[in-house]
C-alpha cells in the first residue's frame, strides 16, 4: 500500500496499461526495480530512479506490450 501511494501507480487490465501518477521516491530510497509485474497476461520489469527533476521510470523488459503512463 505505501509503495502505491508513493509511486501513485494504478494497473488497467484490459488495456494493459500501468500509470504512475506524480509517482514519489522517499529520501532513503533512490532506485527501485520492479520485475516480474504481470498484468493481463504479458510481463513487464521497470527501473525507477530519483533524479533532481523528479523521478524517471526506464522500461526494461515489455513482454507482450504493456503500456507504461508516467504523469
């Protein structure tokens, strides 16, 4: 659940999409990966990094074409 706020991620099966509204790393975390999320059949690995700018989400893996949203 903290890491949902944070990230401000919310997943939409049925157009294999993921969106990371504002998403939001804490002080003491500067990266975080995300392997193996599965949504709607296809699998997707994501990097996040906090930059000065904000935080910058890399698609690293996308089997069977998730879109990712970041706003």
């Amino acid at each position: 659940m903290l890491l949902e706020a944070c990230l401000g991620i919310s997943i939409n099966a049925p157009r294999k999409q993921i969106i990371l509204d504002s998403p939001f790393l804490p002080d003491n975390i500067t990266q975080l990966w995300i392997k193996g999320l599965e949504v709607a059949g296809s699998r997707i690995d994501l990097f996040l990094e906090r930059r000065p700018e904000g935080v910058r989400v890399h698609v690293l893996d996308n089997v069977g074409k998730i879109d990712v949203i970041a706003q």
